[in-house]
C-alpha cells in the first residue's frame, strides 16, 4: 500500500487519556516522523501534533483511535499525493 504524508492534530481536554494517546503513539511509533506537544495548562488543554508517513488506511485507523479516547479529538489532514 502506497505511504502518505499526513499530520494528525490531537486537542486533549482530559488528561486521563494521556496513558492511552503515548499508548497508541507507541504502538504507531515506526510512522512517526515529528512530534510536537504543548501543554495550555492555563486553558486546562494540551496540543499535541504529529507528522506522520504511512497509509491511507494507517493515518484514519489511528486518527480515528485517538478520537474516540474520551475528552480527546483528533483530525487528520494528508498531503496531496
């Protein structure tokens, strides 16, 4: 399957999630090219952003992972091919 360039934005309202979004960062860790984090602690939030090369169906799976963790939300964005 062809690889895409995509960067998926993770906005964190709760941070109870945070074990399950490095959890599932971990497992994805061989797709990960950058990762920025940062913290808002002042708006209770935090922003993590990642560039990532992988497939398609790889970026929506995790994408869509991170999303349904609560008080978390996740979109993705892919390059044009």
């Amino acid at each position: 399957m062809e690889k895409r360039i995509a960067v998926i934005s993770i906005m964190i309202h709760n941070k109870d999630s945070v074990n399950a979004i490095n959890d599932l960062l971990s497992l994805n860790s061989q797709y990960i090219l950058s990762r920025y984090g940062l913290p808002l602690v002042e708006k209770n939030m935090s922003i993590i952003t990642l560039i990532i090369e992988a497939s398609t169906d790889k970026i929506n799976s995790l994408t869509g992972k991170l999303g349904r963790l609560e008080g978390v939300y996740a979109k993705a964005f892919l390059a044009k091919q």
